[in-house]
C-alpha cells in the first residue's frame, strides 16, 4: 500500500485522472478541478487507514 501511495505513484495516478484517461465512465475529457480534489481526499483517507492499522 505504501509504494502506491508514493508521491511518485501518487503523481502519475492524478496525472492520468487529469486527462481523464482513469475514468469508468467510458467518458475521455479532462476531470474538474473538484474531481480531482474528491480524488486527492480519497487517497488521503485511505492513508490515514492504512498508518493506523501499521
């Protein structure tokens, strides 16, 4: 879990969620700003719960 929240990792993953090449949708277009927000909350969720059960 560690190395795939890695700033390199972390970088690249909203890098592609950016470009919209993530989505499961079926959609291509770019992500909001406010989605790429609500992503960069989730992984900062699943972090705080992953350092605790550590």
């Amino acid at each position: 879990m560690a190395s795939l929240l890695a700033p390199e990792a972390t970088s690249i993953f909203l890098d592609l969620a950016a470009r919209g090449l993530i989505r499961g949708d079926g959609k291509t277009e770019s992500e909001s700003d406010a989605q790429i927000r609500a992503r960069i909350r989730a992984m900062e969720i699943v972090a705080e719960h992953t350092l605790r059960r550590a």
